[in-house]
C-alpha cells in the first residue's frame, strides 16, 4: 500500500514504504523535478540509493530516456527453474554447488572459448557498425553463462509447493555496462549543446527518443536485454544438465520463469504512451509472473502481478540493502554472519570480510517488503534457500 505521498518537486512522488535512505530521497525528488516526468515518481518499499535514479524506483518519461534509469547492467534480472524434485540430499546438493562452479565462471572470470553464437540475440536486420554493440560483439561471447560479482547470485531452494528450485540472478556483464556508459557520455554531451535543461548535478542525463542518438541507444539497450536473458537462459540449461547427471534422472524441468528489473519500455499508462523506466523494479501486470529474491539467509518469492495502475503495473525486485556494501563490511560480524546461516543449514557463500556486504544483514527484512507491496502482487510460492553461489 502507498505509505507515503512526497509533494517536494514538479509531480509526486509515491512510496511503497515509510522508510528512504536521504541520499535516495534526493533522487527521487529530482526524478519528479524532471521537465518530461508523467504523472508520478514510483518508489517500490526495497528501495535505496543508486546512480542518478534510486535502485527500486519506477518513472515513466515523455519522449524520453535516460540511460543511468535504466542502469548499467541492462536486462538484469532474475531466471527461476522448478524442477520435477522434491527432496535432495545434502550430499547431492554439495556435488552439485562444486559442479556449479566449477561449469559457471562467477566474478569478472569469463569462459576461455567463445560459447555459441545461437545465444547472441538475432538483430531484425545486420548491426550496424555504428553500433558499440558491433564493436562489442566477439568480446560478449565469452562472458555468455557467466554469473558476475556484486548481488549475483544461483540459489537452489525448497518450495512451499513442495518443490525444489533453483533461482538465477544476472544481467547483460560487460556488454550491458559499456553501453550503458557510452550512451550516458552521449547524453552528458547532448544535454550540454541544449544548455542542460536538467540540472547536470542529477546525473540524468538524457535522450530524445525520436533523435539519432536516442533511437541507437534504445536498440542497443534492447539488444542488452536479449543478451542478459539469454546468459541466464544458458546458465540454467547448464545447472539442469548438472542436476539431472547428479541425480541420474531426465526431464527435470516442469516450469521455467524469467523477468527483467533494469530497463525501459513503452507502454500505455493513464491513456498515454510513455517510456517506463524501472531500475531494480519488476512489472507487474495483472497476471504477470514476477520473482523477487530475498537474501541469500531469507525467503525467495514467486508472485503474480495484480496490475496496480498507481506503480505503473511495477513490484519490488528483491529485499533492497540497508546497509551500503562499504558499512555491512565495516559493521557486521563475519562470526556472527556465519553463524546464522550454518543454523539454517544452508550451504552459503559468506567466507571471509569481504563476503559481508552479501550477508544477510545487510538486507532489508523481505517480510515487510513483500507485505508493503501486498496492493501490487500476491505471493504464490515462498522458496527457502539450501545452497546459495556467489563470486
């Protein structure tokens, strides 16, 4: 339910939460200080600070797009596979994790061939050399079934349907960052000819959709979002070739998810058409299957989108940090950390300093983030984790 309602700039700002970070707070009020902003800024309850747009915010734009709202890892998102299983020992959940990451490179590591090129997504005509995804184009075939650091994660879990799962979160590595950056140069550049008629303090630089410069960056950006799906795609096709040969059984597979949270699109909301941008929001249609991941210490969620007009049809994409990665490192105790995971029994990825800022107490509670969002999406399926990878 909306919480609050923000009348500090030109339109409102709408939050699915009573508590926002001030460093997000100020993001979000420049959002809705923005000239082509339609209607209202949207913040989804896992909220937080982000580059330029908060992480968990939605804003639909006349006309318009902004590369850092969309973010740098375009076509991030979640993949979630629910297996023909009900049980599975401990014995064979480890062999698979070592299986796991001994197949998926995790981290800035990449494969050392080039994988197949029926995973690069198929332009409708030949790319262009004008394009960076041209020049980009060999370079991402090594990175395709790749994992990547930060917040991305392989989960398995076990269902409240009875089932085990496994869960996917990663977007497009390298090829979607250096669009995103090129393009956000672009904009800065663009922007500075027009007299900056947004404040260049905001870091939002961006594009008319019908320029030269905004129709390249919206083909490239779609093209990111094929690729990030198709990585996603791969690696699963990977984890359940590994289940089934650790198992000795065939035909796992009874239903296979994915959804996008970093990207922009045109739809139609309040009777016009505008550019939606959802940065760490997921769309939520009615219907429409979303997956919003806790920590790797708390419950996942399979939920169905209930078409909320107020969010622009968006829901939260996972838990959001309250904890910036700099202080969970600073403040939380590796022990301690540890300590919580191995009661649950879970196979986790917490094993040094480092690790901490993907503990779980650098997350919000996912129970309330799931219950402030209980007007956009009904839950249908709690998955607990049993083994969690990360770089």
């Amino acid at each position: 339910m909306i919480k609050m309602v923000i009348q500090k700039g030109r339109i409102p700002i709408k939050m699915w939460t009573d508590t926002i970070e001030e460093g997000a707070l100020n993001q979000a009020i420049n959002l809705s200080n923005l000239p082509f902003a339609y209607k209202h800024v949207a913040i989804m309850p896992d909220v937080h600070e982000g580059f330029g747009m908060p992480i968990g915010a939605v804003v639909a734009l006349l006309d318009t797009v902004i590369p850092h709202a969309v973010g740098v890892d375009i076509g991030c998102g979640m993949h979630a596979v629910k297996l023909d299983l009900t049980e599975i020992n401990r014995n064979y959940l480890s062999a698979i994790v070592k299986l796991i990451r001994g197949i998926i490179p995790l981290g800035f590591e990449k494969h050392k061939t080039k994988q197949s090129k029926d995973y690069m997504p198929k332009p409708k005509s030949k790319i262009s050399k004008q394009l960076l995804i041209y020049e980009l184009y060999d370079e991402a075939l090594y990175s395709l079934g790749t994992l990547g650091g930060g917040n991305h994660f392989i989960e398995i879990q076990k269902g409240s349907d009875g089932f085990i799962w496994f869960m996917i979160h990663s977007g497009s590595r390298n090829l979607g960052k250096q669009v995103a950056d090129y393009y956000n140069k672009v904009a800065r550049r663009l922007n500075e000819s027009m007299g900056y008629p947004v404040p260049p303090s905001y870091e939002l630089f961006f594009l008319p959709t019908k320029s030269p410069e905004g129709q390249m960056y919206l083909e490239e950006m779609n093209f990111c979002i094929e690729y990030a799906k198709n990585n996603r795609r791969l690696m699963a096709e990977r984890i359940i070739s590994i289940f089934e040969t650790v198992l000795g059984k065939k035909d796992l597979v009874l239903k296979e998810y994915d959804v996008i949270h970093n990207y922009a699109s045109l739809e139609k909301h309040f009777d016009k058409k505008v550019w939606v941008h959802r940065k760490g929001a997921t769309r939520a249609y009615e219907g429409e299957i979303g997956i919003i991941p806790g920590s790797q210490g708390t419950k996942s969620y399979i939920v169905k989108g209930l078409g909320n007009p107020e969010s622009f049809k968006s829901c939260s994409h996972g838990a959001g940090r309250v904890l910036s990665r700099r202080k969970a490192r600073k403040e939380l105790s590796l022990k301690d950390e540890i300590k919580k995971l191995d009661e649950k029994g879970i196979i986790h990825s917490i094993r040094s300093k480092r690790d901490l800022d993907e503990a779980p107490s650098a997350y919000k509670d996912i129970n309330e983030v799931i219950n402030n969002q209980l007007d956009l999406i009904e839950p249908i399926v709690e998955l607990k984790p049993l083994a969690v990878i990360k770089a």
